[in-house]
C-alpha cells in the first residue's frame, strides 16, 4: 500500500474527496492533532498539530457541531475568543453571526436552532479565532442549497483577506471545485492519493464561474478520478 504523502500550502485551500470510510475525516483529526497516525507523521510547519493549536492557532468545525448547549450562539463564539485570548473588535461577533445567516439568532441556544443552523454556528465560532489553520468537514452537511451557495461565496473572501490555511472534507465535487484551490481524489479505505487537482479558477469565485467550461473540465476530472479509485483493488484493511 502506498503511503498518503500529503504537503498543503499554507494560505490556501484544499479539499479532500473521496468516498464514504475512505478516512477524510480520521486524517483531518490527525491533522488537528485529535488522533496520532499509527505510522507516519503529521508536520505543521515543521512541528506537531499540539504547537500549532497553541502559536498559529487551529480551528475546526465538524458535521457535529459541538456547542455548548447551555451557552447561546454569542456564547459559544465568545467562549472560543477567550480561551484563545483574543478580544473581538467592535461588533466583530455581530458581523460573523451576519455572515453566517444567523441574524438575529444571536442569543439562541443550541438546541433552538435547526441543524443547519447549529453548523453555521459553529463555522463562526471557528472563523472568530482567526486562526491560521482552518479544518472544516462537511461543515455544509445540514445547510439549505441557497445559503450553502452563499456561504461558498462569502467564506473563501474570508480566507483569502486573511490568509487561512483551509483544509475541507466535502461529498460534494462542485462545493470542492468552487471553495478551493487544489482537490486531492483519494480511493476507497484504505485512501491512496488517486488524483491532485489544481483549480486554477480565477478569484473571487461567483456563483456563475461554477457553470463555466472550465471548471466543468474540473469537476469532471474530480469524478473520473472517484470512478477510477473505485475501479481499485483495494486491500482489506485486516490483510495489512
Ligand atoms: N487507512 C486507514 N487505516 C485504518 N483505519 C482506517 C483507515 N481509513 C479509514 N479508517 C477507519 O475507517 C472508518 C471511517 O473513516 P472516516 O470516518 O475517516 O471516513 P470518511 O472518509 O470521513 O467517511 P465519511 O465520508 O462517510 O464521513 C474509521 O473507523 C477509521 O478509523
């Protein structure tokens, strides 16, 4: 089994692709340091996921949100700033709450709001941080198709603004080839690295520059290489 030998460029965005068990999710959580790799090494920097929590900052928002129900969205954001020691600017909580849809919604409790909406609080409590490195799974799992699309517009202007390292896990190719600038195709468990797409769109995306010629080709090439990782004979993961 060849090994997944993975370099991500900092200030930019990649998505991870592949299919359902292949380990998007368990290498996200290695890279965030939530998990150690049984061979191998995560490097960030030159150093363990553990430094980078503590100097460049790292956020992650998951398919579970995980926010603390008893504290409101507000709450939940401001918990976060404060354990990473940073003090928001005037109305800076107000404008990401704004920014992910969730106006007025600011002192609801978790459990007041949909799924969705659980989601898109928990990108902004993960965006509030500003933190260098960025990993988000299917952070648009539970999301409407029209605020995803909005979403997908406003999210990598912050990104870019700031310079975030971004790391995606998503299931769907087109959000893949519209938010980043590389996708990596990985085959069934246990992944090898199946294809490495640059997507050299140009920037900022609108919602019409995903129905171009171009990143047709794109997202075609992205779905001819899930074909082809699923063409392949993968060992079982007990036979290693
Ligand atoms: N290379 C591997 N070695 C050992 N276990 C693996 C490997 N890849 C995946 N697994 C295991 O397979 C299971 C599914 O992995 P994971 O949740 O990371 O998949 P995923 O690609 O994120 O799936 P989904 O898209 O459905 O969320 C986990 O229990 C994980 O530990």
């Amino acid at each position: 089994m060849r090994p997944v030998d993975l370099t991500f460029s900092a200030g930019r965005t990649t998505a991870l692709v592949g299919p359902s068990g292949c380990g998007k999710s368990t290498l996200l959580r290695m890279i965030a340091g939530l998990e150690t790799p049984s061979a191998g090494a995560i490097e960030i920097g030159g150093e363990p996921p553990s430094q980078t929590l503590r100097k460049a900052g790292l956020s992650v928002a998951f398919q579970d949100p995980s926010l603390l129900p008893w504290r409101s969205v507000r709450g939940n954001i401001e918990l976060a700033l404060g354990l990473a020691r940073r003090r928001p600017g005037p109305d800076e909580v107000d404008q990401l709450i704004t920014l992910v849809g969730l106006d007025g919604f600011g002192d609801a409790r978790p459990a007041e709001l949909s799924g969705g909406m659980r989601q898109r609080a928990a990108i902004a409590r993960a965006l509030a941080t500003r933190p260098g490195l960025l990993l988000l799974d299917e952070p648009f799992g539970a999301v409407d198709e029209l605020t995803r699309t909005q979403l997908a517009q406003d999210l990598p202007r912050i990104w870019e603004a700031r310079g975030t390292t971004t790391i995606l896990v998503t299931h769907s190719v087109s959000e893949a080839v519209h938010l980043s600038d590389r996708v990596i195709v990985l085959s069934p468990r246990p992944a090898e690295i199946v294809d490495d797409i640059a997507i050299d769109l140009p920037r900022p995306r609108p919602e019409t520059a995903t129905r171009s010629d171009e990143a047709a080709a794109l997202v075609d090439r992205v779905f001819a290489g899930l074909a082809k990782g699923m063409a392949m004979d993968r060992p079982t993961l007990a036979a290693q």
